[in-house]
C-alpha cells in the first residue's frame, strides 16, 4: 500500500527556522503538488532562508564637520546637528559623509540634517532625500529687461499654496513624460498622474520662492525660482519609505525607521532609482514652465539658463550621494549640466552663482542656502510686534510679495542664519567659489496661506454665529 504523504504546513517551516511573508503561500503549494520531502525539500527551501541581520555599525563612520559655531545660538545648533550625524553615521550601508555651514535638524536625532550629505553603498534610502524630492533652483537670464515688469508677468503666471490648478490654467502635460510615469511600477497610478498634471507649473509653500534680480557683472535681470516636485514627488516618497520599511524588518531591524533602505540590486531599487529620474525630469519641466510662460507672455528672449537640484540622490558607481539640503558641485552628479550652481541665502541677500571642485571635505558638494538655527516656531515666538512692520523694516526697498497676501513671519531674512557667516566658512572649508550674484529686486512666496485656508474660515464664522 502506497505510503500517505504528509501535508507541510507554514508552522513546519517557521519550525525550520524561516521566516513567515508572502513567498511561503506559493511555497506551500509547489511543495504539497510535488511532494517534496528530504533533500529536495531542504534544496527548494533554500532560496527563501533569509540572510543574518545587518547590525549597525559599532562606530559612527567619520565624516567632514565644514561647519562652525559663531555664537551661543548657533553652537546649540550645531551640536544638535553633530549628534544626529553622529547615530546616522552607524546605519550599516554608510561610507561617507559631510556636513554643509547652513546645517540644521531635521527630525529625531538620527534624521539626516538640512545640509548634510550621506554616501552609501547599493542602497537608496528615500528618508535620506525626504519628501520634497528634487528641491531645486532654475535662473533664467533675461537681459535688459525691468525687473518689475519679470517679477509683475511671474506673479500672473505662478502658482503657490496648496493644491494643484484647476482644469483651465494647467499646462499641457508633456506626451513623453506621461510614458515614463504609465511605464514605471512606482509612477504609473491614477492619483499620482492626476498631481503631476495638476501642479505643474504650481510652487508650493514654505520656503520656496520666485526671486527676481540683477547680475552683479552684467546687471541682466534674472529670474531665479525654488520648489521641488510637489505632489507627485511627495507620493513617490511615502511609496518609498513603505517599500524601505519592509526591507529594514527583513534585513536590519536595529536601523532607524528614517533611515532604511532599498537595495539597488532588486527590482524595487531599480524601479525606484528609475522612479526619481522621471520626478527629476519633472521637476525641471515645473521650472522651465514657468520661466518660459513669463518669456512668452512679454515676448522677450531668453539669454541663458541652468539649474541644479540640491534635494536628491546622485548615483556613482555603486555609491549613492544622498543630499538634502546641499548643492552639487561636481559635474558628475548632474548629466545635464550647463552652466554653474546656484545659491539662495534669503529674500534680502543676492543669490550666489558659484562653481567648484570637489575636494576631500566637501565630498563634491556647497551649502544649498543660509539655513536655520531655530524653528519656525521658536522664530515666530521670538518676533514680537506688528507682522507688517517688521515685514516692512527687514524688506526696506524690495519689492517683497506674498501669494496668499498674508505675511509669513517665518520666511524672514530674520528667521535664516546669517548669510555673511556662511559665505565666509564656504571660503574657509572650500565649499565652492563666488563668480557672480543675483542682486535682489524683490520676490514672491506663498505666505502663511494656512491662516485664511477654508477650514480656517468656517471655524471663525461658526465662533461669529454662535457668539
């Protein structure tokens, strides 16, 4: 009489020692139809054992501090920041580091600050980039053009606050980038196409901005903006940090949330990689819509453009360059590269126009700004008064806008460090060189939108009724 074959069931295996997920369904099912029992069982098996957990590094990696306290303030800052870096520095895939002058926290201890970059070995890990993929800046040099009459034709045709523009004023969505997002797992769904339609051509709040100037050398009126990829990024990145977080339980359960990874080297890291050079793309067609709408509208020419990204990972060899909040100095970071790098400080201060080479401390990289040494919070708190007259005392003679027509304390020149200090450890710590700045004219920002938004409204008219 031919022997029953016994059924293996998924406590069998957890038996043996692997771990239960999705494999062990499909698993179960090949071995009961074959009847694997033995050496072939132990065989098949074999594929799905999962590997020794990663544990963090015993020691933080060393990296370049280009960074230094001026004052009480900003020592506080600073040590804040070093201490981040310092538990960031132990997460088992990291080989490099450095940290920029316009450095400031940015989370939890252990959170990649503002201004700091993170080189890591085939892994990407998308809390290291955060969720304003691809922040960047564009200039577009108009010639002799009046200023007023660029930053008047920008405040017509840009877009700031929340959401996306209705059906009527979105640009038309280029066909060939609409093929990278249907073509890629991460891009290709109806909510994440729809934002991409929707906020092109859209900035975003915070501290993104419109800038408009004059060349220091040539006085060419220049229009410099700043915003990363909006909805479409901000989706991509959550879709990230799931994916990261099912691989850090697998592989390195002791690594900080923040910081797992994806492995390049599975399907979901190329898909991934592949993912941000779409937003990427994106990104700059946000810019260049919004440029190029101001051209047309008064008919002037272009005389030159470039750009740079200063929030994103840039990929060399199998090394990963995470950088959030610095900007990239050498060529090889950026395929597209034409023309030097650019650096905002604040509304008041000229944007730099720099370039650079990449040396030991700097790892290849700038200071993306002027960054801060407190909170927007503790800022708002210590800025007591009228709103409009310290808006008036820290904008005297620039024409300073806001979208949603509310102030936003919080974007003062008052609320960044100061930017002197900053160009003077950038020369210090050799951190790019000064070849030309974008003396300021004025500039538009979204504002404190929040304080008018609609849920905002309907609470004061219910308070109004009941009182």
């Amino acid at each position: 009489m031919e022997k029953e074959h016994k059924i293996i069931t998924g406590t069998d295996l957890i038996n043996k020692g692997f771990k239960q997920g999705k494999w062990m369904k499909d698993a179960l099912e090949h071995i009961n139809a074959h009847q694997l029992t033995g050496e072939p069982l132990v065989a098949y098996l074999e594929q799905f054992r999962s590997l020794p957990e990663i544990d963090l590094l015993p020691e933080p990696i060393a990296y370049s501090k280009n960074i230094k306290a001026e004052n009480e303030l900003e020592q506080d800052n600073v040590q804040k920041v070093m201490q981040s870096m310092d538990t960031l520095m132990r997460t088992p895939t990291v080989v490099n580091g450095a940290v920029m002058p316009d450095a400031c926290p940015a989370g939890p201890q252990g959170t990649i600050p503002v201004g700091g970059v993170v080189v890591t070995k085939n892994a990407i890990h998308p809390g290291m980039h955060s969720a304003d993929i691809c922040c960047s800046v564009m200039l577009t040099n108009f010639g002799k053009v009046d200023p007023k009459l660029i930053l008047n034709a920008a405040h017509e045709s840009t877009h700031f606050g929340p959401g996306g523009r209705d059906r009527n004023t979105q640009f038309r969505f280029p066909t060939d980038l609409l093929t990278e997002f249907e073509n890629n797992m991460f891009l290709n769904d109806k909510q994440m196409i729809q934002a991409a339609r929707a906020h092109l051509g859209t900035q975003g709040d915070g501290n993104h901005f419109l800038f408009v100037g004059k060349s220091k050398k040539t006085g060419d009126t220049m229009l410099v903006t700043h915003h990363g990829s909006r909805g479409p990024g901000a989706r991509l990145y959550d879709k990230g940090m799931k994916i990261a977080e099912r691989f850090r339980k697998e592989i390195s359960p002791k690594t900080l949330k923040q910081n797992a990874w994806i492995p390049f080297n599975t399907e979901e890291g190329q898909n991934y990689w592949n993912a941000l050079q779409v937003i990427r793309k994106w990104t700059k067609k946000n810019h260049e819509v919004i440029h190029d709408t101001v051209a047309k509208n008064l008919n002037i020419n272009i005389e030159n453009r470039f750009w740079n990204e200063h929030n994103f990972v840039f990929k060399v060899g199998d090394l990963f360059y995470h950088a959030k909040g610095a900007t990239p100095l050498d060529a090889k970071f950026m395929p597209d590269i034409t023309g030097p790098r650019l650096i905002p400080l604040n509304m008041a201060e000229p944007v730099l126009i720099v370039e650079g080479e990449t040396n030991a401390n700097n790892l290849g990289f700038a200071p993306h700004g002027a960054g801060r040494n407190v909170s927007r919070t503790q800022h708002r708190k210590s800025k007591i008064g009228d709103d409009f007259k310290i808006f008036k005392e820290e904008t005297k003679g620039l024409d300073v806008r806001f979208f949603s027509k509310e102030i936003d304390i919080t974007e003062l020149p008052s609320a960044y460090k100061n930017a002197h200090t900053v160009r003077e450890q950038m020369d210090t710590f050799q951190l790019g060189k000064v070849i030309d700045e974008v003396m300021p004219y004025g500039c538009i920002m979204a504002g404190d939108w929040q304080k008018n938004a609609p849920w905002r409204k309907k609470r004061r008219k219910s308070k109004r009724s009941k009182s």
